[in-house]
C-alpha cells in the first residue's frame, strides 16, 4: 500500500495571525505587503482575503472587518472564505505587528518551498518523460525568477522611500504645529517644563514614572490625564491599586482643583466646594475616557487595548503600575518584568499610541537626600532598555530627616512645596531636571509660575 504523499511546506496558524494583525493594524500591512502575495498563502480563503485587504486599504485609506466583509461580499466571495464565523476566528487570534514581519516571512518562505517543490516535480516528469533539455532550460528561467523576485522582496529601497515620505510628512506636521505657536509635538501633559523636555507625551512612546511610595506618581499621572481628555483626545487609565471610583474621586479634584483635599476624602465640602465637584463631574461625564479595574495580566491590558467598547483610537494609556501586574508563564519575575515593559512598547508602536507606566522604586536610604536614580528602578535594565522616556518623581518633603533639618532652618515651608520631574532618559531630547510645585492645601502637582487649570 503506497503512502500518501505529505502536505507541501505551510503554516496555517502563522497565515492567520498575518491576517489578524493587518485587521488590527495599518502599519501591519504595510510591512507585510512587501513580503507576501496573496499566491504565496496555502489556504484558498487567505488568498482570497488578503487579496481583499490590500484592495480595501488602497481603495479606502483604512481598513476593519466590516471594510473586508463588504469587500468580499461584492466579489462573491464571502461564503468562499468561510463568512462571519471564519472572520470571526481569525479577528480571535489577536495578532500583534510587533511579529506580523516575521509571520509574514516564514509563510513567504514556505511558498518559496512549495514552488521549489513544484519545480523538481514537473523537471523530474520531463527527464523521465526523456525531453531533458527543454526541461532543464525551463527550469533555470523558473529558478532564476524565483530567486530574482526574493531578492527583490528583501531589497529595502520601496521600504526606505516609505520612510523617508513619513518622515518628512511629520517633520511638516511639527513645522506647522512650531508656526502656528505650538512648542511641542506630543500630548500636553499639562506642565510646560515636561512638555519641553520630552517634547510632550508623543505617539509610539512608552513613558516610565517613577516614585517612592506616596510621593506622588498616581496623583502626577491623574493629572496628566485629565490635561488630555480636556483638550479632546481619547485617553484611558489601568488601576491596579485603588478601584476605578478612587481614579473618578482624584479626577475630579483636578478638574475642580481649588478643593480641600482632607475635607474631599471624608465627604465633608462645603456648599460652594460641593458646586464645584458637581460642574466637574459634569464636564467629566463628556470626555472620552476609560477606567478599567481589572486588568491584573499583560494579556488582560492587551485586550483591552486593541478592543474594548471605544468608538475612536485612545491617545494616552496610563498603566498603574509596573509591579503589580503580571505576565503568566514567565520563568523569573526579572524575565515577567521585561515581557511586561516590551509589550507595552509595542503595543505604543502598534496602536500609535502613548503609553505612561507607573513603577515603585527601591529606597534610596544610602543617600542622604533620597534623590531617586535610574538604577532605583526595580528590576531596571528592562526598563532602561525599552522605555523611551524615563521620569523620576522627587519631593524632598516627603523625607522626616530632611523635613527636621529644615525646620530647625526655618525653611520647611520651602521645602515642602519642592518638587521635581527628573528626567533620567530621554530618547530624542537631553537628561535633566523639571522643577514643579506641591501644593499641600489642593495635593496637586503645579508649577513654578502656576499656570490656571
């Protein structure tokens, strides 16, 4: 009995997750279209779909299921392809661009494989067919076009004129913002210092605030948040240490801003602060932004990020924090941290989006000062590595030596209303300091000159 011949060289989960991550992603398929053709997928239906994925991009600028579906519907296709569930299936697999290159060249390369394939099968027939010589010449032309149009899909010059474009398309972008009065590129994050040092909260970025326990980096990062969905964009916050109400409570503190904190806290404002909470929380139910409170796994914030019930892309992401969230089947908890940090920066890349990472840091109890450094981060190299801004939160005040010390001064006062924006990397722009304010009687963070909220 003769055994059946093997299936030829193909990967069908590594064709859906090429798939899932151009459904997901715009710059996905810009990097897989310069290495895949619909022929080179194995599954009739993923030709089919990727054939309609490129039309639809080119023809609309943009590309989600409901595009492809109406895609593949006009040209009778969408039962071919398996319908809604198949769609389904694939809108599942939840493919990220980070590995959407690399998917896309190991089915390139099985199709490079079955062509192989293909070729010695039909020379073999026709030398034992005894036509050899037209064979032979037939198949070097084969050959060499095979070879010619690998190296072509490898040849970076289209890519490099993409970029090139992009990055003079962006470069016009911020020479207008520059003209039209605006000294920064990125989200505002309400503090000018800040926003000249990082150029503000810019997309594809992932920003790293750190802090010493109670200094202040969720009160700095609610802050920053309500500077963004103010001025219009879509902004989310993942809270992994106090319930989404507690995120609400801070909120509108900032936007009310002129609020006693203590009195706040205890359900104890007066008439004319009640008013104000009661306009803030008005003006808050408006904005575009998401509170979610049970996110405790990279997978989980991931989910969230790509899908949830928004109706435009989200500008900001701010994850509250660091080490208290998870990555299950890490081996180590240095190994968790860093898949933690890395995904987070591609999920920026990927979904063009800003992302502020909340961590704690390790005391600094062998300097005098307390002045936090970047080798204070737990676990840092990760941090160091894949963070493109790194801010380090620093109240003096915070600290009973240096607070006895400058009563005995007669400066306390001065030093309980120090605060600075460390900026220990910064990826595009210098290292250094932003001098901010503590204002004890509000519990906010504001600057030098304070500027009206």
């Amino acid at each position: 009995m003769t055994a059946p011949s093997p299936a030829p060289p193909h990967s069908v989960p590594m064709e859906r997750a090429v798939l899932s991550a151009m459904l997901f992603s715009a710059p996905a398929i810009a990097a897989v279209r310069l290495i895949l053709r619909p022929d080179d997928c194995y599954v009739e239906a993923h030709r089919l779909i990727l054939a309609a994925i490129y039309d639809t991009y080119d023809a609309e600028g943009a590309l989600d299921s409901h595009l492809l579906r109406e895609c593949l519907v006009g040209r009778g296709q969408w039962a071919q392809v398996g319908g809604d569930v198949y769609l389904a299936g694939i809108l599942a697999e939840v493919g990220t661009s980070a590995n959407a290159e690399r998917h896309a060249r190991i089915v390139r390369d099985h199709a490079i494989a079955r062509q192989g394939i293909g070729m010695a099968d039909r020379l073999s027939t026709a030398l034992y067919a005894g036509d050899g010589a037209p064979a032979l010449s037939t198949a070097r032309e084969e050959l060499r076009a095979l070879v010619e149009q690998d190296i072509d899909d490898s040849d970076e010059q289209a890519s490099a004129r993409e970029v090139v474009a992009a990055a003079t398309r962006e470069y016009e972008a911020r020479r207008q913002l520059a003209a039209a009065g605006r000294a920064f590129a990125g989200l505002d994050t309400g503090f000018d210092g800040l926003n000249d040092r990082l150029n503000g909260l810019c997309p594809g970025d992932l920003t790293v605030l750190g802090a010493d326990t109670s200094v202040g980096k969720t009160t700095l990062a609610v802050q920053i948040l309500h500077t963004a969905i103010t001025a219009g964009h879509a902004a989310a916050y993942v809270t992994q240490e106090e319930p989404p109400h507690q995120v609400g409570l801070r909120l509108e503190a900032v936007d009310a801003w002129a609020i006693d904190p203590d009195k706040h806290r205890k359900g104890r404002l007066d008439a004319d602060a009640m008013a104000r909470i009661e306009d803030s929380r008005r003006r808050l139910t408006l904005l575009d932004w998401w509170c979610y409170g049970r996110c405790r796994t990279i997978d989980q914030i991931e989910r969230q990020m790509r899908g949830g019930r928004r109706h435009r892309p989200v500008a900001l992401w701010v994850v509250d924090h660091l080490h208290r969230t998870h990555c299950p089947g890490a081996e180590s908890r240095h190994l968790e941290l860093a898949a933690i940090v890395s995904r987070l920066k591609d999920l920026a890349l990927e979904l063009d989006t800003s992302v502020l990472l909340l961590s704690q840091l390790s005391r600094a109890k062998d300097r005098p000062d307390r002045r936090p450094r970047l080798d204070d981060l737990r676990e840092s190299g990760a941090i160091e590595e894949n963070a493109d801004n790194v801010i380090l939160l620093y109240r003096p005040g915070r600290y009973d030596h240096l607070r006895t010390s400058a009563a005995a001064k007669g400066t306390l006062d001065t030093l309980m209303a120090e605060a600075y924006a460390l900026c220990e990397k910064c990826r595009r722009g210098a290292v250094g300091s932003v001098k901010l304010v503590w204002r004890n009687d509000v519990a906010l963070f504001g600057e030098p000159a304070h500027r009206t909220m």
